[in-house]
C-alpha cells in the first residue's frame, strides 16, 4: 500500500472532564510534551499523505501546537461523538484509500504498532489484554482473528465480563467501507452522539473483514481521563527515555529518581546521579559527571563536565573539562569557556569566563565578559543594574581580583590587573595595575578600654537611681 493511500486522523475535541481542569484534555503534558504532539510524533513515521486533528475545545491552542508538525485541523462543533468527528474529517481526507484513526489522549502508542495495523480489511482494531478490563469496552470475537463486536463496559453479559481484552480506541479503516457503515450508525445512547465502535457492528453485520490485533506491550493503549492516568502515562514515556539514555552507554544512577525531557541527549560515559532533571533541549557530552539534584534546562556541554550537586543551568553552553559547583546558578546566556570553573554560591548572568578562570565563592557575575586565567575572588559582585538600565563589565586575561570587589559597571579591568580586596571598583583598572578603592585605615591605640570606662560610669548613676526606688518601696510596705 501506497503511503499516498494512507491518512491519519487524531480525535481531540475533547474537554476532559475528570481531569477538573481548564486546560483541554488533550493540551496537558507528559514526558516532556503536549498529549496530542505526542500522538502527531508517533504518526510521523507512517509518512501519510494528510494528518487531520479534529479540534473542539479551546481549537486554537490545539492548532497551534499541531501546526508545527505539518497536521491539518478540522473544527468538530457541536461534540456529537467519536463517529460524527470522523465524519467532520471527510472532506480534508482528500483521496485517502485508509485511515488510522486515534484519540487525542492516549500517548503512549508506537510508530511500530500503528504500521503493524494497517492492511487491506475493512477495520482493524488496536487491541489490549488487561489483568483488569473494567470500564473498558470488550472486544468480542467471531474466530480466531475476525471480530464480531465492540461492547461497551455497561452492556456486557455476564459472560462477556470474563472477555479481557479491550479495545483501544485506536483503527484503521478502509474509507470506502467506513463511509457506508457511519452513515448507518444511530445516536441510540443517552448522550444522543454518534459512536465510532458502532460502525464495527455495522461492518460486521455486512459480512465485512474486521480484525482485532493485540498490542505487544498493554501501556500503549493508556489513555488520560484521570491526573493519575497522566502521571502513569509520563511515568512509562520517562522510562522509555532512560532507558533509550542508558543502552547508548550513559549511566543513570537510581534511574526512577531522575527526570529526562524527550529531546535530551548525552554522550557515552557519562554519569547521572539521583535526582537529576534534564529538562528542554539540553545536550550533554561524554564522559561528563551531573551529580544530584542538579537542573539543566536547554544547557549545552561539552565533554567531561562536572556538574557538582545541586546546580541549576538554564540556558547556558559549558565547554570541555568545566566544572561547576556544589550550589551554583547559571541564568540564561552564559558561556564557561574550556576548563573555567565556577563554584558555590556562585550566580551567573549573561556572562562569559574565560578559559582557565576560576570564580570559586560566593559571587554575582552579570553582563560580564572575563578573559583567560583570571581569578575572581570570594564575595565579588558585578554591579550591572542602576535600576533603569544594564550595564557591562569587563575582565581582561590573567586578572586577579580581591575578595569583596564590587564592579559598578560600566567598568573595564585590563590585562594582567590586579584589585585589591574589598575595593569599590567605579573607574577603569589599567592593564598591569594595581587598584585599591577603600578607606584608608585608622587605629586608635588604648580607644576600646576608654570607651568601656565611660559606659561604665555612666551606668553607676543608673544604678544608684534603680536602688533608691527599690528602698522607698519596701518602706511603703512597712
């Protein structure tokens, strides 16, 4: 078959009541994406010739996250069931022969699975066998392969209640076959709506080929109703991606503690310890360490990096051999050149550190650009905010400046300078030289002890005060 025959149709006009949220069902997240761009993704790999997402609740949101991915959104209004958005869909289908037809809300499935389903029979259905098949529909079978029906959980026999596979919700329908059998279907339900597995019946009752294929792994077909079916879904998805990490040769240390987003990558040998997220589009080197409870968003490194424990990245490029760390904060835009090191308590900026440079303790660097081999002692602040405008700061290479050092920008410090420690630093530092902005020094030999003996005779008064009211009370008492 023809992926020019082939169509995919996504179902999300659905509000998503038990989910007691605002957000449309199939606008919720888990592993790291929108449900429903989920579901686009795991239909790329069939390269059909038209993705149609039929849209209902809160429809732009939905389009502008499926857009992107090159689907086509159909407007489904009103909501009158799964069998009506199918219908909806018709006229974007153009010449479609087949169509795999989906939920919005059940992520999980695999490109694999939906090619697996596509053939030549009238309808194929995504099945799954449950330890517990309650509240699911049944798939009821006429042979070995042919399916007689689809009923629903309130309308199973007794003995029907032993059947355990289910149906998911998941098809693929030859059109020609499909178009017939909807238009017979009825809203003969309390909801008045058109329902998708009805056609089944119908198709069925034609004496069409209806089949029945059994997922290989039952998670596939999880859909996301509940917030606990969302965290189930995000679990297995986050699972996936460990697991796909660790068999490219990353290590991951008590992997059911660490979280990784689906676009992450990391190099051979490299190390994750508990409790690390991996978040956006970060990408990770070889034989780099991050240690626990570090956060990397949209970070990029090099190889052997150390991340020491609990650092926060957002944004920024660590070159090879950069360590950081334990207790350090990288806002967005910054870039720590080959083997710089940043270390705790340390909060960057929009900086750049050069290669070699070391800022070690207990500093704000911001809007600053320092060269090679410098070294920024415990304490400095770079003073890039007048509270209307930024402003730059810059560190030449092989530069040495002293602990407590604010930097009020714009300020420039050459080549080779040195700035003694607890400067307030307000002028241009010459290349090779030395600055010194603090107060000049001041001891007052023998000041202490007679500050003591003032306060002690002016405290004797007091005193005496205090035990002449206490006389004349116990008098009065007398």
């Amino acid at each position: 078959m023809s992926n020019n025959d082939l169509a995919i149709v996504i179902l999300a006009a659905g509000k998503g009541t038990r989910l007691k949220s605002s957000l449309a069902k199939v606008l919720h997240r888990a592993g790291g994406r929108t449900l429903v761009e989920q579901i686009v993704r795991a239909c790329e790999p069939l390269k059909a010739r038209e993705t149609v997402v039929v849209v209902g609740h809160q429809a732009e949101q939905v389009a502008a996250v499926v857009a992107p991915r090159g689907a086509l959104t159909v407007l489904q209004r009103p909501q009158n069931g799964t069998g009506h958005a199918v219908q909806v869909a018709k006229r974007t289908l153009g010449r479609a022969k087949f169509a795999v037809v989906l939920p919005g809300d059940a992520p999980l499935v695999r490109p694999e699975t939906l090619k697996a389903l596509v053939g030549n029979a009238a309808a194929t259905i995504l099945s799954a066998v449950l330890a517990d098949p309650s509240g699911y529909g049944r798939v009821v079978r006429k042979t070995e392969t042919a399916v007689s029906a689809i009923v629903e959980d309130s309308q199973l026999t007794d003995e029907q209640r032993e059947i355990n596979e289910i149906n998911s919700a998941i098809y693929c329908f030859t059109l020609e076959k499909l178009w017939p059998a909807l238009a017979q279907v009825k809203p003969n339900n309390k909801h008045r709506e058109l329902y998708l597995t009805d056609a089944i019946g119908v198709l069925n009752a034609k004496g069409e080929t209806v089949l029945a294929q059994v997922a290989a792994d039952s998670r596939e077909v999880l859909g996301c109703n509940t917030r606990a079916d969302l965290a189930e879904v995000d679990r297995v998805f986050r699972e996936r991606k460990r697991s796909e990490l660790m068999d490219s040769g990353v290590t991951i240390q008590l992997p059911e503690t660490v979280l990784i987003d689906p676009d992450v990558t990391a190099g051979e040998d490299t190390i994750i310890e508990p409790g690390v997220q991996l978040l956006g589009k970060t990408k990770i080197g070889a034989h780099c360490t991050i240690r626990t409870g570090s956060v990397l968003t949209d970070a990029i490194l090099g190889d052997h990096v150390t991340v020491e424990p609990h650092c926060v990245v957002a944004e920024s490029r660590l070159d090879d051999g950069v360590i950081i760390g334990p207790f350090a904060r990288l806002r967005p835009n910054n870039h720590l050149k080959a083997g710089s090191r940043i270390g705790n308590f340390v909060e960057l900026k929009k900086s750049t550190i050069g290669e070699g440079t070391k800022a070690m303790h207990l500093s704000y660097l911001g809007d600053a650009k320092i060269g090679a081999k410098s070294n920024i002692g415990a304490g400095t602040i770079t003073c890039n905010y007048d509270g209307f405008h930024k402003y730059p700061t810059s560190i030449g290479n092989k530069v040495f400046i002293g602990s407590d050092t604010a930097l009020v920008a714009p300020v420039r410090v050459g080549d080779g300078a040195y700035v003694g420690a607890g400067s307030t630093i307000t002028d241009n530092v010459p290349s090779d030289g030395l600055a010194i902005a603090r107060g000049r020094q001041v001891n007052k030999p023998g000041w202490a002890a007679k500050k003591r003996r003032e306060l002690a005779a002016a405290e004797k008064p007091k005193k005496a005060a205090k035990k002449s009211k206490r006389r004349k009370r116990t008098k009065k008492r007398k």
